[in-house]
C-alpha cells in the first residue's frame, strides 16, 4: 500500500461519493480504499465480487487505468436512507446505470463503505 497520509473522512454517508469521485479523479486508489472497511465487498468487475482491500485494489486498478483524469462522475444522487450506523447511498448514472452502496458509521463518527455494487441493475437487464 502506498503512503499514509491525513485524508479528509467522510462524516456523512453523503461524502462518500464526493470523495470517491475526487480521488478517482486524483488516480488516487489508496485514498480510495480508505472509503471502504476492510473486509468491505464490491462488484467492480462484471461477474465476480472482490473482498477486502487488496482485491478492491486490484479491481480498481483495472477500471481506473483506462479513465483520462478528471472521467469519473458522480451522477445525480438520491436521498440517502440513514437507519441507527448504517447507510444505503445510491446514484443514477445516465439513463440506465445505478449504483447501490451500504457505510456502516465507525466508532470516531466517519462513515465507509461495507458494501459498493457500482451496476445494480446490470444483472435484471
């Protein structure tokens, strides 16, 4: 993993995107998987889910090294459903995209994600 530096956390569920966006926009795979618990679960490949950092690592990788700086948007974000420590964050990208995400509230009062389905209505097309 690359160097540790002091990132801005996510204090809201709401963040989260913000962040994803601007670091993905940065190249920024470390700042990144500082958005997601450790053992969080994505789907950021067609077909197969990644567990923890280094297979979200590796995912990202692949689909951050064809984006040009300054690519990656966030869409139009829907209302957030907030229920005691957990989040359910989702964006509609275009016309048929839409994301689906679950943040968990940690114990200093940042939210990461747990889980992160970047295609949810991919598998019902």
């Amino acid at each position: 993993m690359g160097a540790t530096r002091d990132r801005e956390r996510a204090m809201s569920p709401d963040d989260l995107a913000r962040l994803w966006r601007e670091r993905a926009n940065e190249g920024d795979i470390d700042g990144i998987l500082a958005l997601y618990e450790p053992g969080a679960v994505t789907t950021f490949l067609t077909g197969a889910s990644q567990v923890g950092h280094e297979e979200i690592r590796a995912a990202l990788e692949k689909v951050l090294a064809n984006r040009k700086p300054g690519a990656s948007t966030s869409g139009e974000m829907r209302p957030t459903l907030i229920a005691g420590d957990l989040a359910l964050t989702s964006a509609r990208i275009g016309d048929t995209r839409v994301t689906a995400e679950v943040a968990r509230r940690q114990p200093d009062g940042s939210w990461l994600w747990v889980l992160d389905k970047p295609d949810f209505l991919a598998d019902h097309e």
